[in-house]
C-alpha cells in the first residue's frame, strides 16, 4: 500500500466532512487561575458501561497539552443561543485567548476542578483514561465522573455547526411523520 496521499481525496474529504453536521461543545479544563478552552466538534459517546467519551483535538493546541499534564476535562455542549460562546473559544477572535476566553459566558468549578459552563444544555466532567495519537490529533478518552444537565435542556435546541456556519435542527413538522 503507497504511503503517498492523493491531494485530490484530501480536499474531497475535507470538503465531505465540512457538510457533516455536528454538535458543537467547549472543552475546557485548569484551575481558576489557568483556564483554557477551545470549541470542538469531534465528540461522541465511546461507552455507556463504563460512561466513556471520545473527544479529538489537535496535538498543538494548549488546551490538549493541559488535559495532558492534569488528566482532567470538561465536555460543554452548547445550546443555539451561545454562538458567539462557540466563536470565542473557536478563536474567531484573535486578540481573545487563552484565560480572557472565560470572560464570556458564566463559569463555576465543578467537583473535578474543571470549568463548567452555566446554560450548557450537557456538561460532562473527565477524567483522562487514554490519549491515543492519531496523525495531527490526540483521541482523548475520557471516564464520565459527573454529568450536569440544564434545566432548559429539554427545550433548548443543540449548537450545531456544518457547512462552515452555524445552524440548529428545526423540528419536524407531525404531519411530515404520517
């Protein structure tokens, strides 16, 4: 098998999974004085026995370099009304980085030590369990130690991003389903 990578199929795929629509999430993780975060998409359950979850990040982000040193993250998934949260911590805004990113939205502590995000419809708290390597990106597997659920979750519509914007899913209308 060649090792050489067609260009071609790398721009397909980036292209495909562009449109590939995902829920949008910050992972966070430090202490009040050294907080870091980015937005991400690459999120998903890895087991409910025992609760486990994938997130992938790109190995040169600080964020994954101090998941690393602590073995702690948080998993905040965001509702449709907290775009400009998702901008921030995506680095839409390069003169906001790093600590000056919590100055958005309301933060606490949660039991691990990690930053959970008030109005988060989900908040999932870590602990590190593995971090594989794959090409740029770390596999970060995470065991679940608390789960925090919004009291608006229930009618609150999921931050989704596809297409290289951000959306929402729009019911589907009861006669659609007959």
């Amino acid at each position: 098998m060649s090792s050489i990578i067609d260009p071609f199929l790398v721009d397909q795929y980036k292209e495909a999974m562009r449109s590939f629509p995902a829920s949008v999430s910050v992972i966070a993780t430090g202490d009040k004085e050294h907080r870091t975060g980015l937005t991400a998409t690459a999120v998903c359950s890895l087991s409910a026995e025992p609760p486990q979850i994938i997130v992938c990040l790109n190995a040169k982000t600080g964020t994954f370099n101090s998941i690393k040193e602590s073995r702690y993250f948080s998993v905040n998934v965001l509702q449709a009304e907290q775009e400009a949260l998702a901008k921030c911590f995506g680095g839409f805004d390069p003169n906001i980085s790093g600590e000056q990113r919590f100055s958005k939205g309301c933060w606490h502590q949660g039991l691990l030590g990690v930053p959970i995000l008030k109005g988060a419809i989900l908040t999932f708290e870590c602990s590190l369990v593995e971090a594989l390597p794959a090409q740029t990106h770390f596999i970060l597997v995470g065991a679940v130690k608390q789960i925090h659920k919004s009291a608006q979750a229930p009618m609150a519509a999921t931050l989704l991003y596809a297409d290289g914007a951000f959306g929402q899913l729009s019911p589907l209308a009861h006669e659609a389903l007959l």
